[in-house]
C-alpha cells in the first residue's frame, strides 16, 4: 500500500477555551493515509484520538496546521463546500449507530445518494447489501432490528456513495463481541475487495489488531505508529 | 422539590418562554378588553357628571313606549310651552331648553364635509349658559344669536380651524353659513372620542334643526333653598303635555352612564368571548408543551422516584411548575393587556365606533380575573400530564430509550372523541335548531373542538401523507415521516390552529352567506330602475322635504318613503314599527303570506300589515285586531289586513300608514326614500337626483340598486374584518404552538440532526425539512378547520333559512385561507429551522 495519501494532516493543533483554561487535545500531528487502508486510531481517554478524527473528518476545525482530503484543503472550505464534501467524499459510522428511525433499512442506506439527489447504482448498492448481508431485512425499520444488524445497515450507508475514506467512531462500543467480530469483519472485507479506505477510531484492541495499522497518541501527539499482523498477512 | 422545579425551568427557558407566551396572549385580550372597557365606562362617567354641574333637575322626553332612548339622543321631544311652565314653578331659578341632534353635518365653507360620512357621529347641540356648564370655551366666547358657532377643541385642531372661519352647517332646516367664534370642551374634555359636536345659541340650533317649538330636553337650576331632590319631586307634580322624565342632575348623569354601560356590555362580552377563543387555544398548547415536557424528562422522573420520590411529589413538582407558569403567563397577559387596550380602541376606530377613552383603568376585577383564569387554564390543561408523569416507573431512569407507558385511558380516547364530537353536534343542533340559546352553540362547538381533538390523532396520518405527497425528495419524505412520528402531539399541534381557522372559515361562509341574502332580498324586492335616498349618517333619518323635493326631479316616476318607530302591542309588549307611502308598491315588490301589494295602498288609519313570522309567534290572524299604544301615547286599533313574507329587512313586525306614523307616532322623517325611474333613464335621473340632494339636501345620498348592495356587502365586510382581527390572535397563539412543538421536537432529535448533518445535509436541506414539517401540521389544521367551518357555515345557515339566509361559499376565500395556513406554518418554522440548522454538528452527535 504505497499509493498517494487519501487523506492526511500536517501539524494539526487543536486547542479548546482561551488563555489559562485552554485545553490542547492535539500538540501538533502529522499523518497521512493512503487509498485503500485501513487504520486504527488508538490511545486512552483525552489522548486526542476523537478530535484527530473529527478534524480529518472536517466535523472539527482546527487550530492550526492542514488537513487535505482527496487533494481538497479543507481550512479554505466554508460550511456549504464542507457539508458537500462530506456527503460526497467521506463516509461515517458512529458509535450510536445513528440510524433514522423513520425511515427502512434500505432508505437508511440510500440516505446519502438521497440527500445529494442521486440516483442509486442498482448494481453496486445489490453488492453492498450482499456483502453486508441484510437481504431479507431491506424493508425493516431500525427499531426491528438488532444491534449488530443496525451497525451494518450503518456501514452499507457509509459505503453506498463510494466516498474516498470511512471514518468509524468506536464503531463496536455498543455491541457484543459477535456482533463486534461481524462489523470489523465487514470492514475488513470492504478495504481488501472493494478498494475503501476506512479510518476507525477505538480503544478496544481486537478491534485494531484487525486493521492494517495502528496510530496511537497520547496527550495529543503520535506516540506510535506501526504496521500490524493483518498488514503483514 | 421547589427549587428543582425552579431549577429545571432555567434548563429549558425557550420552552417555558412559549408556554407563557400561549397563555399570557389569551390573558392579554381579557385584561385588554376590561382596562378598554372600563376607561370608556369612567371616561363618560367624568364627561356626563361634568356635564351635569349646575344642573339641579334635568327634564328629558320619555316616549310612552317605554323609557328608551336612541343612542342617548331622545328620539321625541318636548314642546315649547312646557318650558314657560317650569319656569313659573316656586324654587326654580333658572330654566333652559335645549336642542341635541344628530341630524346635522359640517362643512368648511368650501363643501368638504368635516367629521367622516358614515364614521362617528356629528352633534348639534345648543349652548347652555351659565349656570350650567356642559359646555365651557377653551378659546373665544360661547356663541349667542344667530350666525355663530363653537367646535371642540380636538375638532379645531384636526380640521386646523381657527376662531373667525366661516363654516356651513346643515341640519332639518336650510343650509346656514356660521362663523366660528368659541372653541369648547364639553365635561371638561377636548374630545368626546370621535364625536364632532357643533355649538350653536338656542335659537340658531332651533333654526337648524327645523324644531321652532320644541326641545330635547329642559336643564333646570334651583333655588338655593331647595335641594334638587326637592324641587325634582315638585317639577314631577307638574302635569306636561307629552311624558317626561323628571330626575336630577346627578341621576340624569347616572343615567346617561348607564345607558353607555349597557350598550358598552355588548362589546365587552363580544371582546371576551375572542379572549376565550385565544385561551382555548393556548389550552391546546399548554397541555401540548407539558406532555412533551413530561415525556422528555422520564428519566428525570424515575431519577427522583428511585431515589425515594413519591408518585405524589413527581405530579407535584409538574402541576408546580403549572402553577408558576399560568401566574407568571398570566401575568405578563395582564401587561401586555396594557399595551393591548388602546390597539383594540384603534381597532374599533378603524370601523367609525370611535369612542372617548382618557388615562387608563385598571379596576381589582380586571386583575384578579386575569390572573385567577389564566391560572386555572394552565393548570386545568397540565393536569393530565401531571398524572401521565405518576406513571414512570423509576427502572427507567436505568434503561435507556425507554417509553413512557401508555395511559389507562389511552385506549379510550378515539371512542370518547367521538362521543364528544357527536354531543357537541347535539348540542349545535339543540342550539341552533330547538331554540335552546347561544350559550348551548357556544358549548357545543367547544364540544365538537376538542372532540375533533381527540379524534384527530387518527387523522393525523392519513392527511400528513396526503399533503406531505407535496414535499419532494427525501427531505420531503423525512419531513412527512416525522409530523407522524407522533401523531397525538402533531394532532395537538393542529387542533390549535384548528380553531382559529374554523372560525375564520365559519364567518367568511355566514358573511358570504348574509351579502348574498342582502343583495338576493334587494334584488327581487325593488323595481328595476329604483333609486335608494338614504342618510349618509348610518341611522339618521331624513327631512320630510327630500321626498317633497325627489318627487319634483324630471324622470322620477314614483317616490316613496319608509319610516321606523316603535309602539307597544298589547298582550305582547314592546314592539318596532315601520311605515310606508301608498306609493310604496310602484317601487318595491313585497312577497306576501297573505294578501298583495295594494294592501300597502289602502293603510289608511285604521289598518296594518304584520310579518309572517311575528304573526305565527303571537297568534295573530289577519282580521285581528291590534291595541297599540304610539311614543306619543295615543293608543290605537288597528284591524291585520295582510301577511307578508318578505326577507329585505324593511318590514319591522308591524307595519302601517306613513299618515298614521306623523300623527299618531309622532314620525315626521323618513328612514329610506325610494325613487322609481323608467330603467332606460336611471343614469341621466340620478344624475339629477344627485344635483337637487347636493344643492338643498348634503346629508343625503342616493344609490342605485346595485351600489345599495354593494354598500351594504360594504358594511358586512367591515364588520368581517374585525371579526378576523380578533381571530387572528387565536391563529396567532396557535402559531406559537407550531414553533413549541418543532422547537421540543428539535430538541429530541438533536443527535439524529447532527447525524444528518454529519453525513452532507446542508443547513439549508434542514431548513427545509423543519419547514416542511411546519407547513404539513400547519396545514393539517388548516384542512380540518375548513371543513368544520364548512360544517358550522352550513349547519347555521340551513338554522336560519326561515330569516332567509342563503347559503353562499366563498370558494376563493377558503383556498386564500388554506394558503395563509401553509405560510403561517412557514412562518412559524423560521426560528426552529434556523436553530435546526445551525446546530453544533459535534456536539450533537455527542448528544443524549
């Protein structure tokens, strides 16, 4: 996985509140991911793992310091061209599942292609639902579905517009471990058979050990950064 | 358990501001409709005791009929020689005639009328000197002899008139030119609300109003040695030529404030039924605002109840917060009635009852009022939330998501919906139909409201997926998908605005209803060709002589006249009466019960013609014989020739001879006057007509059938409009409930926004969805308020059929107000949308 970086950052500061009270939840990290991979982001709590994300994601804007997603800078986005890149190149899965409770499974899914106005790719959105096996519970509403079944929904609505990278947050902290194994499985296969690349941030360690490689910080910078068992096999 | 309720008001300010504003706008109009009511009330009360300084006794016609008067202006009069009389009388000290008319008008010496046409009212009144001083001169001196006048001081400074112009004032008699040499109060005040009063010496007020040996009234002053009640006691010894009332200056006050009182009382029970309305409303959204408010806070409640909270205490804490929200609402109300009040006076100038109101009266009625109902709604309609927050089980407070449990009497709302719905038709058609009174209509449309309340959860969905099919694209779906989210609060939401818009629908269809009746009655009544001659003072009549002078006018084929007065029928009791020239049928086409047209011929003295429905209440047949006794108290008996059954409003209960009206009634003038034309010349007829009332009669205009109509659809619509302003605050309050509603259903979803929002929806894509929402809830109510309206509309006009009523929709006017329903739910989305939008993403999607 040599290919140009997707996404990456360039001495990104973060820093909240002014003056004494000012928290820095980023000190300054460089990083970049390349198409195609598929990475975990780990540390403990206040390491700065979730503001990472979120400033890679353009929810957060930084302090200082670049973030360039697909060739686009973000700092010179206003909220309209921002709002346009996430729907368009960026995909989510949260924790919570975030699913609408008024709408199927099926509509969930499609919610991206719907808001940007775009018609469907039959053909692709057959495969993802193949790939994330909900066949039968297409016309469901979240409500009727279980947890791990509510998360894959979530992953087939990251994957369905094709976006340049999928950023998962703690996509398995509400789930159990079968559950959890079936998510990061899919992920996995989305990275190796259909060419995504997804960011994933966690603190679980079965979760990470599952992607190609893990970049842990601690007091907002990058302590580690290294390829794992998975890259290798 | 105070200071958390205190506590958790501060948490959710936005939605308590709401809740007040839905109570404090229906507080508003109560406390508004009393602080105007009772200024009037006083402002009279201080002109009319003013007024009567001086004045020991005051001497006013009565008519036999009763003691009424017309407006405070005696609709008879006392003759001349009863003056001399009293005058004569031991311990009287001085005695004045006086003469007050309406039937006058002013103009500045170039024509143009002063004091609106049709707008408040232009008075004649003489100057009473010394000692009595109704009247006192800010500027000049009082006028005496003939050719002079004074204005008051308000009217002087509209008109910018100066002491030494030349006026022209015409009344009864001939048109006089008169120069202005006093400016005046009248009780002390500048303005007697929009009343132009002219002030004339005795003699020259005799002259105007053509009344040489007669007098409104007689003021008399007495004796120091005698108190007033004395020498009242001895002037009612005195035998007069016609009734009179003999009081002193003090009661003759009272009286006059009484009478202003009672007419006044009508406008206030009007102005607080719209109050009602509006705190109906806001009922819809307090009851909305804590149900949701319960539902939100569940785990708050479980919180306090796992840690030892009573089922007692948690339904406590929410009828606490009840209790402070409907005083500090009702509060605010009684404040903003403050500033209320005077937009309700403009409100009532707008439509030419312009009426005196100085300073601002604040009676302990008005405040305890206010407070005690609007307390009492708040809590009446947050009772049942309160019980429904008894019902969280504290293991809720563990698990997250959890539902509020249903209701015992859940399952019993569709069903008691209708039964309420279907006893409020009972009681519509009771009221309407069985001649049980208003108050039953009043309840039973209060009934059907909140029956149609309760049913309309069930129609919630239906109809959102009906008008929701609008709304294109996911946005339009999702939009669609959440107003039915919750159907009970969507269908509260509605109900709101429901009543507002049935309301609006209702009198748009009784309006459309009645111009069409008016203009239906005109249209087959008179001849083609006919031309109406009328007063352009709504109410006053005319000078004999218009109809002397129309009969002359080249072309004018017929003229005739219709006059009105009253008469006491025995065995029935008070009881109006109109009459009418032979002449009357070449003109106007009557339709008969019994009988035909040449009965109006032959009235003579000795006959009369009585309506249908007047005949079947009191039995009477023609060939009956009716005792009446006339304002002149002569008493008389006259044989039923005819029945009619006629729809045009001109026939009063009984109707006779204009011969008999001017000497047994003492009616001199004419109400309306018709003039027959050949159609073919009507243009070049009333072209003339025109010119004679110009040069010799200003007061009078003449109309064509078809401006008749419209003058009269004209009047409707005015009456209309204020009915729809009044609404409006109801429609008002119910937008608020919108934006309550969106605003606490903005809240819930917050994290499901972010997400969205997260994902690429825009800020203007969650705008518009927000907007959507509005517009479905606000157009669910709309539609189910125009078809109740349409419901009412119908249900009374086949009520009133036999008054003649015709049913007439206004189709236009019923899509304009599902229009302005849809823009009223864009208007009430704006503040939600935007804050929907501008939603912190993050923070959002941290949200619980």
């Amino acid at each position: 996985m040599t290919n140009a970086p997707i996404v990456s950052a360039t001495d990104l500061v973060r820093r909240y509140g002014e003056g004494e009270a000012a928290v820095t939840a980023l000190a300054g990290v460089t990083v970049a991911f390349a198409q195609g991979e598929y990475a975990a982001i780990m540390g403990p709590s206040g390491s700065g793992k979730s503001t990472l994300m979120h400033c890679l994601a353009g929810l957060d804007r930084p302090t200082s310091g670049s973030v360039v997603v697909d060739g686009v800078e973000l700092a010179h986005l206003d909220d309209r061209r921002l709002t346009a890149l996430r729907r368009d190149k960026i995909g989510f899965i949260f924790q919570a599942f975030n699913l609408l409770p008024v709408l199927t499974a099926e509509e969930n899914i499609l919610l991206p292609l719907s808001i940007a106005g775009r018609r469907p790719d039959r053909e692709w959105f057959e495969q993802l639902v193949a790939t994330v096996g909900l066949g039968d519970r297409l016309d469901h509403r979240p409500s009727e579905l279980s947890g791990g079944q509510q998360q894959r929904v979530a992953v087939a609505r990251a994957l369905v517009s094709r976006p340049a990278v999928v950023f998962a947050d703690e996509p398995t902290g509400n789930l159990d471990s079968k559950a959890s194994a079936d998510v990061l499985e899919l992920l996995r296969t989305s990275v190796d058979e259909l060419g995504q690349t997804v960011i994933m941030v966690t603190h679980d360690q079965d979760a990470a050990d599952v992607a190609d490689r893990i970049v842990t910080l601690t007091d907002g910078r990058i302590v580690e950064d290294r390829r794992t068992q998975a890259a290798v096999a | 358990m105070l200071t958390l309720s205190l506590r958790s008001f501060g948490v959710r300010k936005l939605r308590v501001a709401l809740t007040l504003i839905a109570v404090a706008l229906g507080v508003a109009l109560i406390s508004g409709t009393y602080i105007l009511t009772d200024t009037i009330n006083r402002s009279f009360d201080t002109i009319f005791t003013t007024a009567a300084k001086g004045v020991d006794v005051s001497i006013t016609p009565r008519d036999a009929i009763d003691d009424a008067t017309q407006d405070g202006i005696a609709v008879t009069t006392i003759p001349a020689s009863f003056l001399a009389e009293v005058e004569r009388q031991p311990g009287v000290a001085k005695a004045v005639g006086t003469i007050d008319t309406a039937n006058v008008a002013l103009f500045t010496a170039d024509g143009d009328r002063i004091g609106g046409s049709g707008g408040a009212p232009t008075q004649l009144s003489s100057d009473t000197p010394p000692p009595f001083s109704a009247i006192t001169y800010e500027e000049g001196r009082a006028p005496t002899g003939m050719g002079e006048m004074a204005v008051l001081e308000q009217t002087a400074e509209s008109e910018g008139l100066k002491i030494g112009d030349r006026l022209k004032v015409v009344g009864a008699g001939p048109q006089t030119e008169l120069e202005l040499v006093g400016i005046a109060r009248f009780g002390g005040v500048s303005s007697i609300g929009g009343f132009t009063l002219i002030v004339t010496s005795l003699e020259q007020a005799q002259a105007l109003a053509d009344q040489p040996d007669a007098y409104s009234s007689i003021l008399v002053a007495a004796d120091p040695d005698v108190t007033p009640g004395e020498l009242r006691d001895r002037l009612r010894q005195l035998p007069s030529p016609t009734p009179v009332n003999v009081r002193t200056g003090q009661q003759q006050a009272d009286q006059n404030t009484a009478d202003i009182r009672e007419a006044l009382g009508f406008l206030t029970t009007a102005l607080l039924v719209f109050a009602g309305i509006a705190l109906f409303v806001g009922a819809f959204i307090i009851f909305n605002t804590f149900s949701i408010t319960v539902a939100q806070r569940m785990r708050e409640f479980a919180l306090l109840r796992t840690l030892g909270a009573s089922r007692r205490q948690v339904m406590g804490q929410v009828i606490f917060e009840g209790l402070i929200i409907g005083l500090v609402g009702s509060i605010l109300g009684l404040l903003l009635g403050l500033a209320l009040a005077p937009g309700l006076r403009g409100l009532f100038n707008a439509i030419g009852a312009d009426l005196p109101s100085e300073g601002t009266v604040v009676e302990p009625r008005t405040i305890i009022v206010s407070l005690v109902v609007g307390t009492l709604v708040t809590l009446a309609s947050g009772l049942a939330p309160a019980i429904r927050a008894t019902r969280v089980p504290p293991v809720a407070a563990l698990r997250e998501g959890a539902v509020l449990p249903r209701g015992r009497g859940a399952r019993f709302i569709t069903p008691s919906g209708a039964i309420l719905a279907l006893g409020g038709v009972a009681a519509l058609a009771a009221g309407l139909f069985g001649g049980a009174g208003i108050e039953l209509v009043g309840l039973g449309a209060g009934l059907v409201f909140i029956g149609t309340a309760l049913l309309s959860p069930k129609l919630v969905p239906p109809l959102a997926g009906a008008i929701g099919r609008m709304f294109p694209g996911v946005v339009g779906r999702l939009a669609r998908e959440n107003s039915v989210r919750q159907p009970g609060r969507t269908a509260v939401t509605a109900s709101a605005l429901v009543v507002g818009v049935t309301l609006v629908a209702f009198v748009s269809i009784f309006a459309q209803g009645l111009k069409a009746t008016i203009a239906e009655a005109v249209d087959t009544a008179a001849r083609p060709g006919t031309l109406i001659v009328q007063n352009t003072a709504m109410g006053v009549p005319l000078p004999a002589a218009v109809a002397g002078g129309l009969e002359r006018v080249d072309g004018v084929t017929s003229v005739a006249s219709v006059r009105f007065s009253v008469s006491r029928v025995e065995g029935v009791g008070r009881t109006a009466v109109t009459s009418v020239s032979p002449t009357l049928p070449d003109v106007f086409d009557t339709r008969w019960a019994q009988g035909d047209n040449e009965l109006l011929r032959d009235l003579g003295r000795d006959h009369a013609v009585v309506t249908d429905r007047w005949a079947d209440d009191h039995g009477v047949e023609v060939g009956d014989e009716l005792a009446l006794t006339t304002p002149t108290n002569e008493r008389l008996r006259l044989r039923v020739t005819g029945i009619t059954d006629d729809d045009s409003g001109l026939f009063a209960p009984v109707t006779v001879s204009n011969e008999l009206a001017q000497e047994a009634f003492g009616e001199r003038q004419d109400a309306i006057v018709f003039a027959g034309t050949s159609p073919d010349e009507e243009a070049a007829v009333k072209a003339r007509v025109d010119r004679l009332l110009e040069q010799q009669f200003p007061l009078a205009e003449a109309l064509t059938v078809q401006e008749f109509k419209d003058q009269q659809a004209g009047q409707v619509n005015q009456i209309l409009a204020l009915f729809y302003v009044l609404l409006s605050l109801s429609v008002i309050v119910s937008l608020f409930g919108i934006v309550n509603t969106l605003v606490l259903s903005i809240y819930e979803r917050t994290r499901e926004l972010g997400m969205l929002r997260a994902i690429g929806t825009s800020r203007r894509q969650v705008r518009r969805m927000i907007r959507y929402e509005a517009v479905i809830t606000a157009l669910i109510g709309a539609t189910m308020g125009i078809v109740l309206g349409l419901v009412f509309g119908v249900a009374v006009t086949v009520a009133l059929e036999d008054e003649g009523l015709v049913l007439s929709i206004p189709v236009g006017q019923l899509v304009v107000l599902l229009v302005l329903g849809g823009l009223a739910g864009v208007l009430a989305a704006i503040a939600p949308a935007r804050r929907a939008s501008r939603l912190d993403v993050l923070q959002s999607l941290a949200y619980e």
